[in-house]
C-alpha cells in the first residue's frame, strides 16, 4: 500500500521476489577459462586441477566402499499356529447330536470348552477332511453354511451341528509344533 502524496517504492528485478519475499541477488560468478580443467562454484574461486600423478583426496563421502564382512540375520520365528482350510465337494451328513459333541459322517466334534473353538476328537482314516490335512486335536475355528452363516454366530451345539451339516467349506488351527 502507498502512503497519500508519496512516490510508490521502485520496483525489484523478478529475480529478487520469491512467494512475495525478498532475496539477495545471487554471488557473482568466477570467470574460468574454458578448457583449463578448473571447476568452481558460485561465490568460490577457481581451483586448479589436480597435479599428474598426484593421490586422489577422497571425502568422507566419496572413494571405495570399505569392505563388508557376511551378516547373518536370525530367521523370524514361525507362526505359533498353522491354519488349514479345507473344502469339501458335498455337506458331510449329520450322524447324532450329543450335549457337547457333534458327529459328521467321518469326524467327531467337542464343543465342551465355553469359550474356546470346537475341536476335532476323532477323524475316521477314510475321511474327506483327513484327506485335506486335518488331524485329531485339531481347532474347528471357521465354518459356513450355504446360507452365508459361520459357526461363531451359532449360539448352541445344536444350531452348530445344523450349519456344519450344511457346510463345504472349513478352517482349522493346530499349534505349531515347529515354534
């Protein structure tokens, strides 16, 4: 803004102005030769090439890498569970529904620890799901019905044996016993 009556300030070069804040003209530039081998920087005098034959000077940030000896990384430690996913062409025909067991057709279920997942008790040798890798003592910790419904929605064993009698699709969890 002007004042009333005075002269407006006279004008700065573009090169002076950056986002409306004032800066100093750049340092001069050093005249060098060309084709005489100095280099220079702005604001600092030539220097004159090296001597033939003369050691190269190297910074801290330049010259050879120093040699590094083989580092061995520990290997992360495996996964304190395994989980298998198991998918059947056909729903496993329900057997017989007990207080806390669930029966299929080739395996035996326990649901008798609240709050914990179901586990496999029993798999006979000729079972669709052995076949795919389940084992006794295994956990039944995911399993969906054709509806869309898993087993941690079920609120009873025997709405959970209604959904696993119409389930093709499974996941099991065991310890690892390689951690």
């Amino acid at each position: 803004t002007f004042s009333k009556g005075g002269p407006p300030p006279p004008p700065l070069p573009p090169s002076a102005m950056t986002s409306g804040t004032v800066m100093p003209p750049p340092p001069p530039l050093a005249l060098v030769p060309p084709g005489s081998g100095m280099a220079f920087k702005a604001g600092v005098p030539p220097q004159p090439p090296p001597l033939p034959g003369a050691a190269k000077v190297f910074s801290k940030f330049q010259g050879p890498d120093p040699p590094m000896e083989p580092m061995l990384v520990p290997a992360a430690p495996p996964p304190p569970f395994v989980e298998l996913k198991v998918k059947l062409q056909t729903p496993l025909k329900l057997v017989e529904v007990q207080d806390q067991k669930v029966v299929l057709d080739g395996w035996t279920i326990d649901f008798s620890e609240v709050g914990r997942p179901p586990k496999v008790l029993a798999l006979d040798a000729s079972s669709p799901v052995r076949a795919q890798g389940a084992q006794e003592g295994d956990m039944l910790v995911g399993a969906m019905g054709s509806s869309g419904k898993e087993l941690k929605s079920c609120n009873s064993v025997a709405q959970a044996a209604e959904l696993l009698s119409d389930s093709t699709a499974f996941t099991f969890k065991r310890k690892n016993d390689a951690a």
